[in-house]
C-alpha cells in the first residue's frame, strides 16, 4: 500500500513543475557536503553528472567512497577495502539520476511543504514506494538545491548538505570508474 497522494493546489503543482525544470536542467555539479542521520556524521565532496552518474567521496583515510555508474551503485570501505555493490534501480537515487526527470508518472511527489528557507519536495517511485523516498530541500527565487535526505527501504535516513556548489565542473571519465577493493 503506497503513501496517499497529497492534495496539490494550482500553486503547488507549478512549484512541482518548475523544480522538475530545475532538476532536467542541472546536469552536473560538484559540491561540498555534510553528512547526518543514521549512517553518522561525515563530510567531503559529491559530483553529478546526469544521467546515470554520482560520485560522493568522504574526507579521511578511514572512509567511505560512492561511485554510481553504469546502473550500479558501488561502495568501497577504505576502512576494511571491502566493497559492495547493489543496481542503481533498487535505490531512490535513480529518481535523481535519470535521463529526464519527470515529477509525476513513473515519479510521485508525496508531500510537498513550503517554508521561510524555500521548498522541500518528497518524491518516490511510483510503482515501488517500499524502496524508499528523496527529499529535496531547495531554496526559492532562484532555485538551488540546498540539502537531499535518502530514506532506504528501512526507512533509515541520511542527509547531505550542500555547499559551494560549482555547476560547471570539470568531469573525467575515472571521477566515475568503480572502486577498486583495496583489502591486503
């Protein structure tokens, strides 16, 4: 049974179109985060580049890099060298890294709240709620993405604050290749 549908004024739904607008038109960018929530605390950087790829490299000898690329999300523990891997499908990241973000259809927006900082939208998959939601935090006029918050299929959460975030990067093709283990 899937989250009941919120009722959307006129007002709401062009706000749902406009971030749909900002979303299919940032492409890539690198930014600085921090990270909260159930996986602890954490920093470093995240770069985009639509579709398909997502790199977000933690800062320390101990920590964690995440490359998705190819439809597959890979996770190397530079604790243990120790890898592991899961498709992109299973995952409510793939919402953000699709060819063309669509916010309704194969997408829909859960809830919707508006608020002195700007807009935070909700948004799952359709035809598998249970995998999860993404949270948008952006700010109002102009629009900017601010922070994410991914909830897994176990409703543990995470968030990443943005910040100093570059929107004409330089991308190379090994900024996305998969992690190597690195155990001994």
């Amino acid at each position: 049974m899937g989250t009941p549908k919120p009722q959307l004024s006129a007002a709401d739904e062009n706000d749902i179109q406009r971030v749909g607008a900002y979303l299919n038109a940032t492409t890539k960018f690198e930014a600085h985060f921090t990270q909260s929530g159930a996986f602890g605390m954490g920093a470093g950087l995240v770069w985009l580049d639509r579709p398909g790829h997502l790199r977000i490299d933690y800062e320390g000898p101990a920590s964690r890099l995440m490359v998705i690329s190819n439809g597959r999300v890979r996770i190397l523990d530079r604790a243990t060298g120790g890898t592991s891997t899961m498709p992109l499908s299973r995952t409510p990241l793939a919402i953000l890294l699709a060819p063309d973000i669509n916010l309704s259809g194969p997408v829909s927006v859960t809830a919707l709240h508006h608020d002195l900082s700007g807009l935070q939208l909700t948004l799952q998959k359709t035809d598998q709620p249970g995998q999860g939601s993404l949270t948008l935090y952006l700010s109002d006029e102009p629009l900017h993405l601010n922070a994410v918050t991914v909830t897994d299929a176990y409703q543990r959460s995470l968030t990443l604050s943005l910040s100093e975030m570059n929107l004409n990067p330089v991308l190379t093709p090994d900024l996305f290749k998969p992690p190597a283990p690195t155990g001994s």
